[in-house]
C-alpha cells in the first residue's frame, strides 16, 4: 500500500525536520517544503543519513500561492499538512513587528485557501505555550485563558489559533489540531540532525552548548531574583524527539476521524518544571564539561513560570513524553560537538 503523504511546511526547521524523521518511522511520506529563510539547508542531509531516504522537497515560501497550490497539485493526493514554517524569534518580532504578522498570518491564510481549493482537509498546526502568557496558576491545562501576548510573536500564535477555530467551525470537512509546545530542547539521539540556530541563538540550550563549545564566551542567566526556588525562571522542557512523536499520533488521529470533531488543541509539554539554574547545572553534570555562566538582570518580557499539564495529550492522543530532561541535554551536546563549525 502506498504511503500516506503528509504536506510538511517548514520541513528544514528544527521541529519539522524532526518530525519528518518521525513522520517516515511510521510509515508515512512528508513532502517537505522550505524557503531556507530561518533554516540550514544541512538539516535536510541529516534527515536523509538517519532515514536513508532521498527527500521529497520543494523550495519555496507558503505564503506565494501560485508556488504552494503547485506543490498540492503535483503531489495530489496530499492526505494531511503540518503547518512549522513560521518564524519564532520574540525579540526579531519586537523589532520588525509587521514582517512576523504577514509572515506568520499569511502563511497560514494562504495554506488554508489552498486546502480548501484542493480538497485537503487535515491540518497539525505549530502553536506556542506564549499563547496562554504568564499562566494564574501551573501546570497550565489547556482551559487556561490567553493573556495578552508579550511580543508580536506570540500575538501571531493567539491569531493564528483564533483563525482556525473560525475555519473549524465554519467547515465541516477541515479538521485541525494545534500543538501547544512548551520548551523543545536536545537533538535527535543519533546526533544526526538537531537545532541550528543562524545566528546567535536566543534560546537557552543552544546558548547553553555554544558557550561549552567555546563559540560564545559566557551564559548569562537572565534573572536570579524571581520568586522561585533558586530565584531563576521556571520551564517545561521537553525532547524533540518527544514532540515531533506527538504530532504523528496528532495526525494518525485526524486520519481516522470520519468528521470535524470541532477545534482541538493540545499542550506538549512533560509537566516538569525546570529553572533555568538547575538546567545549566544538570548540563554540567551529564557532559561533565565546563561552563562559564553568571547571573545577569532580567530579560524583558520572560515569563516566570510555566510548566504543562500534558493529560490532555495523554488521554487523547496517547502521548506522553519519554525522555527526560537530562536526556535531552546530553543529546543536545552531542549534536554540538560534531557542528562545531559554526
Ligand atoms: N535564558 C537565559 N539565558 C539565555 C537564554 C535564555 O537565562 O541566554 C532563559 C530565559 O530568560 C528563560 C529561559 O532561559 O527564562 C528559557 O528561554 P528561551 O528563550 O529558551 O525560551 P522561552 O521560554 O523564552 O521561549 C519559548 C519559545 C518561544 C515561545 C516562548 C513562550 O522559544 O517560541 O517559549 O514563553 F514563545
């Protein structure tokens, strides 16, 4: 039986390519598509070494119509699409506020046109726990309200979801699940494939390995004086290889809905909170390398605390995450030693 093929916008990006892996594992066939804009085209040779697969992918950007509905009509019939192209830099989109809402809206807006002309009715969307902003009370379940988002980015996410439900509700046939990630940390086990960053990293892990690496000089820890238990800020970070799990079951489940079920959306997350000391602590710990690190003020516009109540996820979806965090870092490390090119 032929696989089942799957549309994967963003293939080239950290989670994406991830998932493609996953995706090829269980016996589907992505159809990678990517502008290379925030993304190293390396990541696909990865992909490529640990599934031993020559790739189906297209160069382009979702947002160009004419381009998508190409790719939809000479790979017909797609039965799903992952929607990860996006961009995701917080304080890029402080900067260039305009640049993240037509990039992130219109991506979306032109995927949606074009499942609908063709006929694709399965949607995984990558959503964001900034979607719920500094949480009343944790773990965050997915009843929490959304606060007002702390950056333009965030602000796509909230759009991009409130988009969805009004298309979920507005057409019987398309179904749509939006994933929630809280932190995705580590690499692939194989160290074949992992995250790179194509500038200097704004997330903590690649920050945290660079700087082992001796490509940056020193970690600063933004904020030791917040109402925690070490005074640093508290995350969920979960495996890669964790989440990109989670959206094969995401689409094995809309596969076999004969109908819109309405709107769903998960949290992915472990339900582990982790503060950022202890992380740096256990990295040293695993890799046994050192770290130069200081504490330094605040970061504008940093959440103090959130972690997952992943249930949901469990009881519907059947996932839960595997690997643990130092699992992840140790991963992560890995990944870093053979990129030391930077
Ligand atoms: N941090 C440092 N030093 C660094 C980098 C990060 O101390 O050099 C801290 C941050 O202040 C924060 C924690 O590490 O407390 C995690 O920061 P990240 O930038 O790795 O991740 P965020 O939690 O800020 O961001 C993540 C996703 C975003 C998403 C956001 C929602 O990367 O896409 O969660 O809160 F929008």
């Amino acid at each position: 039986m032929a696989s089942k093929k799957i549309l994967v916008t963003g293939g080239a990006g950290y989670i994406g390519a991830h998932t493609v892996v996953e995706l090829y594992a269980s016996g589907y066939l992505p159809v990678i598509i990517d502008n290379f804009s925030k993304s190293d085209r390396t990541l696909l040779q990865g992909i490529e070494k640990i599934t031993g697969k020559s790739l189906v992918f297209y160069e382009g950007d979702c947002a160009n119509k004419q381009f998508l509905k190409g790719v939809f009509q000479k790979e017909a019939k797609l039965e799903g699409v992952m929607h990860f192209a996006a961009y995701k830099s917080v304080g890029e989109s402080v900067e260039h506020p305009v640049m993240y809402y037509r990039n992130n809206l219109d991506s979306l807006l032109t995927l949606l046109e074009v499942m609908k002309e063709q006929h694709v009715n399965n949607l995984i969307f990558s959503s964001s726990c900034t979607v719920y902003g500094e949480p009343d009370s944790i773990p965050v379940d997915e009843q929490a309200p959304f606060k007002k988002a702390e950056s333009p980015y965030g602000a796509t996410k909230q759009m991009c979801e409130q988009i969805l439900e009004d298309a979920v509700k507005a057409d019987q046939n398309l179904k749509v699940i939006s994933l929630r990630y809280f932190n995705p940390i580590g690499a692939h086990p194989s160290a074949m494939l992992g995250e790179l960053p194509i500038d200097k990293p704004n997330n903590l892990v690649p920050y945290i390995t660079q700087t082992a690496a001796g490509v940056r000089k020193k970690l600063v820890i933004f904020g030791g004086d917040y109402a925690t238990p070490d005074g640093t800020c508290i995350r969920d970070f979960i495996h890669i290889a964790d989440l990109a799990a989670a959206h094969v079951k995401a689409i094995d489940k809309l596969l076999v809905e004969d109908k819109n079920k309405g709107y769903q959306y998960y949290n992915l997350g472990t339900g582990q909170g982790v503060s950022v000391l202890q992380l740096v602590k256990e990295f040293i710990e695993v890799t046994g390398v050192t770290l130069n690190y200081e504490i330094g003020p605040r970061r504008a516009g940093d959440v103090v605390k959130t972690y997952a109540n992943p249930a949901k996820a469990h009881a519907q979806l059947g996932w839960s995450s595997q690997y643990t965090t130092k699992d992840a870092l140790r991963d992560a490390w890995a990944w870093e030693k053979k990129n030391l090119n930077h």
